[in-house]
C-alpha cells in the first residue's frame, strides 16, 4: 500500500533534511511502541540491512526495543555466578 502526504513547501524546506523520512520514521516509530510492528517488520519498512541496525535506532530514539528489566538483569547475574564460578 503507498500512502501519499502533502506537506506545504515551507515545511519541506525548514529543519533541514528528508521531511519523507522523517515522517516515516515517526510513523514506524509510532508503531513498535504500540505493538504493531516487530523489529523485522520496522527493518523492512526503513530498509535497515540488520536488527542492529534497527537497535541502534531505536535507542536513538529513545525507544526501548526488548522487555528486558533491571529484575532480567539480576536473575541472568545470579545465574552466571553459579555457573561460571
């Protein structure tokens, strides 16, 4: 599906850069915070060769891209302390 968006030229040419992309971004953005789009899913639409790419991203962005708390941290800690004396 291909979605067209008019801007008003003024807005094209402030701020420097691709307006396009910005908005892309924004809206893809929009999307993983929400659900709606995987890592996959925002790789393919932004055209990112790799997930890191898309982490690098994201945290840009200020978007965590993994449920992955302070709480995950310690269990793996405690973990590796029995397991790798």
């Amino acid at each position: 599906m291909t979605i067209t968006v008019s801007f008003p030229e003024e807005l094209l040419t402030s701020g420097g850069g691709n307006v396009a992309r910005r908005v892309l971004e924004r809206i893809v953005l929009e999307a993983f915070k929400s659900g709606q789009l995987t890592i996959a899913q925002v790789r393919c639409v932004l055209g990112f060769d790799t997930r890191m790419q898309v982490h690098e991203f994201l945290a840009d962005q200020g978007v965590p891209w993994a449920d992955y708390s302070v709480e995950d941290a310690e269990r793996e800690r405690e973990l590796l302390k029995k397991v790798l004396p």
